[in-house]
C-alpha cells in the first residue's frame, strides 16, 4: 500500500472512532498521530500509551510524569529526531499545533492543511499554527 492509502485509512479509522481520551476503541489527537506512526513507521505507540491518561489533565500528568515538557519533547525522544521547519511537512508527518487556546495538539499533514481531532470531530488548521513538524516514514 503507497503512503497516501496509509495515512487516508488510519486518519479515516481514528478520526471515525469517539472521542476520549486514552481510551481503547476511542480516540483523541494524541492517539491519533500515534496510529499514524505505527502504520507508516511499525511501531507500537498505541498500544504503549492507550490508557496512560483518562483527561487533558491526565494527558499533561503523565507527559511530566515521563519528564517531557512540551509534545514536540515527547515526540523529538519518540521518535529519535528532531522537529523540522512546519514548511517542511509533508503527507502524513506529525505536527504539534498551538490553537487558540493556548494547548499543544497534535496534528496530521494533508497536503496543504494538518488535521487534529477535537472532542467536536475533525480540525482542520493552516501553516501558521504548526510551532513543529515531524517527518514520519
């Protein structure tokens, strides 16, 4: 399967379950960009944080709790590389968005547009939200 059948089903697939968080069958922007790389890198992330939090709060607990200060810490130590320029992203990369609101989301590269996922359904953002980028496969 090419990357854009990847990225279409397993965007398709989280975006499609509930929202909650940390939860199995569920899903929320965190658990999201971990399907993505699971699918397009192999790796077990969901499996590794599902349940860890139960709420935002929870969420922002136990990235502390593991010694990260921000989701662009987390997914630099994750993943094994740094962030890239937002420009940079490409279909399928994971992106750490600064909404409105002040809190870091994690987001999916589409094109021209990077998708998260709220308690509302799916987001979709622009260039100038994207603080970091993250080249996945």
């Amino acid at each position: 399967m090419n990357r854009f059948r990847i990225v279409e089903s397993t965007l398709s697939g989280e975006l499609a379950k509930p929202y909650d968080y940390g939860k199995p069958e569920r899903s929320d922007c965190f658990m999201m960009g971990c399907a993505i790389v699971d699918a397009l890198e192999g790796m077990a992330l969901v499996e590794k944080y599902r349940g860890a939090y139960k709420s935002l709060a929870g969420a922002q607990r136990a990235l502390r709790k593991r010694g990260f200060k921000s989701l662009i810490d987390f997914w630099t130590v994750e993943l094994g590389r740094p962030p890239v320029g937002a420009a940079e992203a490409r279909l399928g990369d994971l992106v750490i968005l600064r909404l409105d609101d002040g809190a870091e989301h994690v987001g999916v590269c589409v094109g021209t547009r990077f998708v998260t996922k709220t308690a509302n359904g799916r987001a979709d953002y622009g260039l100038s939200d994207v603080v970091a980028a993250f080249h996945i496969g």
